[in-house]
C-alpha cells in the first residue's frame, strides 16, 4: 500500500482533484498565471482606490507627491446641502426602482422557473433592457414623457430605472427558485394551504435571501445610473447627475473625491452583503456568478 | 364534502373565475407575468417603438413635421462626418471587446482551475470594483492619465520627464483603456462560468491520449470556453459602443462617439428626429455586427470540431 500515487495518471488526473493535474504545468505557467492574477487585480482596484487616497490629501490638486491628510474635503462634502438633496433624490428613486423591479422580478421568475408555454420569449423579453444601451433607452424615455406630457420628475426616473433593474431581479430570483423544490409548494397546498398562504409560508421563506440580494443588486444598479437619469430627472438632480455637473469646476474635487470614496465603501459593502446572503443556502450552486450576465 | 359542493355552488362570477385561474397553471402563469410585462411594454417597448417613429419625422423649426420621410437616414447617410463617427465608434468598441476578452481571459481561467478553495472570495474581489459608481471608475482614469494626473506628477517627481506627456489624455486610446477596466466583470464572468462548465474528464482524457497541454488547451479547453467567450463579447461591444460618459470624459475631440453626438441633438442642437434616427442607425449597425459575429464564431467552432 506504499505506492506512490504520482505513478497513476488516472490518479493524477481525477476530476475531484483539480489541485492534481494542475499542479503538472504549475512547473510551466502555473506561478506565471497567479502573478497574471495579481497583477490584474491591481488593474482592477487602483484606479479606484486612489479615490479615497486623494481624498484624505491636503491639496486641491490631484496628484503626487501628497502633502499631508486632512478630512476637510469630507466636512466641505458634508455640508454641501446641494449634494444632500441630490443624495436624498437618489435614495428615494432607489428605494422605489429597487422594490418595484424585486416585485415585479418575484412574479416573474416564479412562473419562469416552474416553466410556461413561451417562457423562453418572455425570459428574452425581460432580459433585453441589458441589450439595449442606455443613451439610447433614456432619450427614447424622454420622448415617451414629452410626448404624454408628463413633467419630467423623480417619477420618470424610477420608471426608467425599473426597467434596467428587471433583469438583474429576474436572474437573482429565477437562480434562487431553481435551487428549491417544487415539492414543498405542492405538499404545503396538498395539506390545505390556500395559495396565498404557500407563498406566504413556503414560498417567500424559501426565496427570501434571493429577494434580499435582489434588493441590493437593483438599488445599486439604480444608484449608480447616470444617464437615465440625466435625460429624464428634470430639475430634480440624482446623485450622478450632481457629480457630472461638479466635475466640470477643478476646484470641486476633492469634495467630490470625498463623495466618491463614501459611496465606494457604502456600495462595497451593500454588494459584500448581497453576495453573502445570496448564497445562504444555496451552495449547492457554486457556478452561479450571481450578476444578469 | 356535500357542505364543500354548495359552497362551491354559492360562489359568486369572480371567485369562479380564480377558480378557473386556479385550475389553469399556464394561465395562472401568464397572469403572473402580466405585471412585469406590462412594465416592460411600457417602460421600454413604447418607447422604442416612438424612437422609431421619431426617426421619420422631421424637426421644422420648433414644429414637428410628422409626415413620414427618410430625410434623417439621408442626412446621416451623405454627410462623411456621421460616417467617420459610426466607424470611430465601431472601431473602438471592437477593440475595448478584443482587449478587455483577452485580458481577463486568463484572470478567469486562473479562478475556474488553479483557485481550489476560496473561489467564492476571487469572484467576489473581482466584481466589487464593477459594482462601484461607474462615473467615479471613469473619473478615476482621467485622475490618472490627466495632465497634472497621477502618471505625470509621479514621472516629474521621480525626474524621469521635465513636461507633463499629453498623449496619455484626450484620445482614443483612453477611452480604450478606461473602458476595458470599466467592463472587465462582464468578461471575466462568463468565461469563468464557461470554463467551470468543462468536464475534467475530458481534459484527463486528452492527456491521457498524449496531448501537452498546450494542445489540450487549444483543442479541449478554448473550443469549450468559447460560449462564454462570445456571450462576455457582445455584452461589451453593444453597450460601449454607446458609451456617453467615457468618451466625454477622457476621449477628448479625437475620440467623440456616436453617443455624443446623439445626446447634443437633444441638448444643444434640439433636433429630436435626427437623434432618433443617429440612434436607430447605431442600435442597427450593432445588431448587424454582434449577429455576424456570433454567426462566424460558431462556424469557426464547428470547423474546431
């Protein structure tokens, strides 16, 4: 029983093992390929942790050497009621985009898990507000709301942002009810549950952390559109909208380096948390990357 | 049960219309739906659908000519500017695609093969960034290659150079650059999914009959890997090809794109048909292009095969 199992290609090989046939051409790129994925990640998070780091720094100029650390571009940041009111505008709309599409997304992922003569059109349907770019869908918008006489508002905005937020709710909801089983349903409405009370008392249950992360997801997509918006909030400015108009004066921003750092850390976090609740459950599952795509 | 039926009998039009729902799955289905599509038609296939219309009008001063004529598509047609425009946007968006796919080609692979325990944490460092306000990741790139930006001050600091370099700004190649960072998520993540698909099986199996993993990889793994390859190309090239922002803010005049253009007939020039009709024509010009490739792509796959 001492033979060594190098000896074995079978052993070697085994689709359990991945570790084992790879570690055979870590002697030729296998080191090459983790610095590739380091030096990546790099590319990745530079560019958007100097945010933070220039925000901290005590000169209105962005760039090397720093000149020492202050927070004043946060308490500037702070009292900036332009800004609070636009961060106000965003939250509203990001709230009701985000609860509206989960609703919308719960409804119909249900009936597309459970499969429907014509699913696959109406799974296309929903899924082509990613297809479309947003230049395009915001003026489109627009000409809806003139033409119907609608003032633009918020209002406009939180329609627009429904639909580039269904498809994110839809494929976070549809990967959660593929993941249970239909049985649950059918045994609850077998013992005399009504079907308002299965959703209630299996259902929901069973998809909420896909509804939670569905919230998150969709709020950040609405929160961190700028277009739309741009072509339809009117007077009432997001928080997108209010940044575009600040990049334009040099001496905003740092205030706006600020902004951008907090909202870094704060989206950061929601997505940590959605990814983390995503997957209570559901590990049965590990392909899923988890975002529409 | 006999109580069950004359309760049943007693039941007023609308609950035997549930009923009926209730006995009916597809149906229940499509009421369910309904919500969601109506949304849809809406928020989305409305307007469109006037986007179109749009584009056959005509803007006569401050009226809107609404007989319909192809005056729009004629314009852009004859004038070399709009051509040079679609082309420039074309050309760009097909390189950010090629460059971002073959960036994060290996970026994927690395997790789907060589990661073993923590994939979950790999995939969630890589997309967190794409989950960061778009606007600020764009800003950020003009921070950097700008001319008092970070790559100047640190070279001038260092005394490697004595004046700013004012190729790094203000052209095509950072829009390139700006927009591969920016989409790297929508590439990494279908490669990977496409990559973590593979039966491991068969990648023993080709070792087993002697290929090196050079030729493994080239007939095995890539032939496998190319859904995911071409699902992350065309949700990068339809999106930048309309890209606002990163134009605007690093692109400088050399690298305007159409989306540009589209947004100053809205703004600034208020011609609303002509928009449109720019709109349509790139949606189309798109379409055409993500449709051939995906149709060249599979006939190179059955050639591999």
């Amino acid at each position: 029983m001492l033979r060594r199992p190098a000896a074995s290609p079978s052993r070697r090989f085994a689709p359990q093992d991945e570790g084992g046939w790879a570690s055979r051409s870590t002697r030729h790129g296998g080191r090459g390929l983790a610095i590739y994925a380091v030096l990546y990640l790099a590319f990745l998070y530079v560019p958007v942790l100097l945010l933070p780091l220039f925000s901290f720094n005590d000169s209105a100029f962005i760039a090397f050497p720093l000149s020492g650390f202050t927070t004043k571009w946060y308490a500037a940041m702070a009292a900036d009621e332009d800004m609070r009111a636009a961060l106000g505008n965003t939250l509203k709309v990001g709230a009701a985009a985000s609860l509206i599409s989960t609703i919308l997304g719960l409804l119909t992922a249900k009936v597309l898990a459970r499969g429907i003569p014509g699913g696959a059109f109406f799974a296309g349907f929903a899924s082509l507000p990613l297809f479309i770019p947003d230049i395009v869908l915001g003026i489109a918008l627009l000409m809806l709301v003139t033409s119907l006489d609608i003032p633009l508002s918020l209002q406009s905005v939180i329609v627009g942002h429904v639909a580039i937020c269904l498809p994110f709710a839809v494929a976070v909801l549809l990967s959660r009810f593929e993941g249970f089983d239909v049985a649950l349903e059918e045994a609850s409405r077998d013992l005399g549950e009504t079907g308002w009370m299965t959703f209630w008392r299996v259902t929901f249950p069973l998809v909420l952390p896909g509804i939670v992360a569905s919230l998150l997801l969709t709020f950040i997509v609405s929160f961190d559109d700028f277009l739309i918006a741009f072509f339809l909030c009117g007077t009432d400015t997001t928080l997108p909208v209010y940044i575009w108009g600040e990049l334009r004066f040099p001496y905003k921003l740092p205030n706006v380096l600020a902004l951008g750092s907090t909202i870094l850390i704060a989206s950061s976090a929601l997505i940590a948390l959605a990814e983390w609740v995503r997957r209570q459950g559901v590990s049965g599952q590990p392909r899923d990357p988890g975002i529409g795509i | 049960m006999a109580g069950a039926k004359s309760e049943l009998r007693k039941t007023s039009g609308l609950a035997r219309i549930r009923q009926a729902l209730r006995r009916s799955e597809a149906a229940r289905g499509y009421l369910l739906l309904s919500p969601a599509m109506a949304v849809l038609l809406f928020a989305l296939a409305a307007p469109i659908a006037l986007l179109v219309l749009y584009s056959f009008w005509k803007e006569n001063g401050l009226v809107l000519d609404t007989t319909p004529t192809l005056a729009q598509y004629a314009a852009i047609a004859s004038r070399e500017g709009y051509r040079t425009l679609f082309l420039r946007s074309i050309a760009i968006s097909s390189l950010v695609t090629l460059v971002t796919v073959a960036l994060a080609y290996p970026m994927a692979y690395f997790v789907a093969f060589r990661v073993t325990r923590a994939k979950f944490v790999w995939l969630l460092l890589l997309t967190i960034p794409f989950w960061t306000s778009y606007l600020l990741r764009v800003f950020a790139w003009k921070v950097i290659l700008g001319f008092d930006g970070v790559i100047n001050s640190t070279l001038i600091s260092l005394g490697l150079i004595s004046h700013p370099l004012e190729f790094l700004l203000y052209n095509p190649t950072a829009v390139v650059v700006t927009l591969a960072h920016a989409y790297a998520a929508f590439a990494i993540l279908p490669i990977y999914v496409s990559l973590e698909k593979i039966d491991r099986s068969l990648l023993e199996a080709a070792a087993d009959l002697g290929d090196g993993p050079l030729r493994r990889f080239l007939r095995v793994t890539l032939p496998l890997s190319l859904p995911g390859v071409l699902g992350a190309a065309v949700v990068i090239f339809v999106p930048t090809t309309g890209d606002y922002v990163t134009p605007t803010l690093v692109g400088g005049s050399d690298g305007v794109m159409i989306a540009n253009i589209i947004q100053v007939q809205f703004g600034r020039v208020n011609n609303w048909p002509l928009g449109a009709a720019l709109a349509i024509g790139s949606m189309a010009a798109v379409a055409v292009i993500a449709v051939a490739f995906i149709q060249a792509a599979r006939l190179a796959v059955a050639r591999i095969r």
